[in-house]
C-alpha cells in the first residue's frame, strides 16, 4: 500500500465547504481508501491505497467529494516520498526562528510548477521571502510585519485558485502522521 496526503483547498473556512472530518474519513474510507486519517478542520487527509496513478486517485477523490459534499475546490494529491522531498528540500532553516518569522508552504496543483508560480507570487522587499521547491513554493514572513506581508494580496491573483497553503507546523505534523 502507498501512502498519500491530499490536501483541500478552502475547507471550514469563512462559513465556506464546511465538512466535518468524521465525514471526510467515512466517505473516504467508503470509497475503498485505507486508514484514512485527518489533521485539523482544514482538509489535511493521509491515506493509504494500493493504486499508484495519481490522476485516477485525483479523479475518483475529486468526484467522490464533488458527489458527497457538493464540493468543487482543488485537491492536491501527493505521494508520500514526494511529501518527503517537502520537508528535505525546504530553504535552509527554513521554520527554525518561529518566535521571528511565519513559515507557510504553497502547494501547488499541477499542472503548475513552482518555476512556473513563483513569478506570480508576491514578496515586498525586506518582509517576504519566497522559494521554489518540489512542487512547491516555501513563503517566509517576519512575524513583526504580518500586515504589510504580500502574502495577504495573494487571494487576488489567478495562480491561487491552483494551490493551497499550509503553516509549516501542520506540514510538520502531517509529514509525523503520514510516516507512523
């Protein structure tokens, strides 16, 4: 069995696609997925499957979603070793001073690329930081500017609709679950 993580984008947010977890792992593991798990409210699924092609698995989970709970958002899918990359491949000390600096990681739906993405992703200068990684875009901010952070504007650009963020804390507790 592969293990996965699908993130949802937009899940229990604003009022919006509200899904109870409970729901999510049912209609999930219903669907013939194993030891399906959730973190938190936001649509951070790790489960197990014995297909190994991503566009099926993508498809069927959409559908599934799309059929179940009227929900018609992005879902990244990753594999395993691919969220592993993630957590290997960030910046070097990349969510080591969380007491300075915001860490949040953009997960990207292919087709976009993070050499693609990273153009349209807004820094302000001497706030913001950001990098390309695998399949991924790694986003640091200085605690103490949060409101002045471009990372605020990024719901108004057209590359957004293609990703879904994470905090680097719950990608770090995803990538803990996933792996036990």
């Amino acid at each position: 069995m592969l293990t996965y993580i699908a993130l949802l984008r937009g899940i229990n947010v604003g009022g919006k696609n509200i899904i109870k977890m409970a729901d999510l792992r049912d209609c999930l593991t219903s669907e013939g997925f194993g030891n399906v798990q959730t973190y938190i409210q936001s649509g951070n699924v790790i489960f197990q499957s014995d297909k190994d092609n991503k566009g099926t698995l993508l498809n069927k989970i959409q559908s599934t979603l799309r059929s179940t709970f009227d929900y018609h958002n992005p879902v990244v899918l990753i594999r395993f070793k691919e969220f592993e990359s993630i957590i290997s491949d960030a910046p070097s000390g990349f969510g080591e001073d969380p007491e300075n600096f915001k860490y949040d990681v953009l997960y990207l739906k292919p087709p976009l690329t993070a050499p693609k993405a990273i153009d349209e992703i807004p820094v302000r200068d001497n706030v913001d930081l950001a990098w390309e990684g695998p399949g991924v875009i790694y986003y640091r901010r200085i605690a103490e500017y949060l409101t002045k952070s471009m990372l605020n504007k990024l719901p108004g650009k057209p590359v957004y609709q293609q990703m879904t963020i994470r905090n680097w804390r719950t990608t770090n507790k995803i990538f803990e679950m996933a792996g036990n």
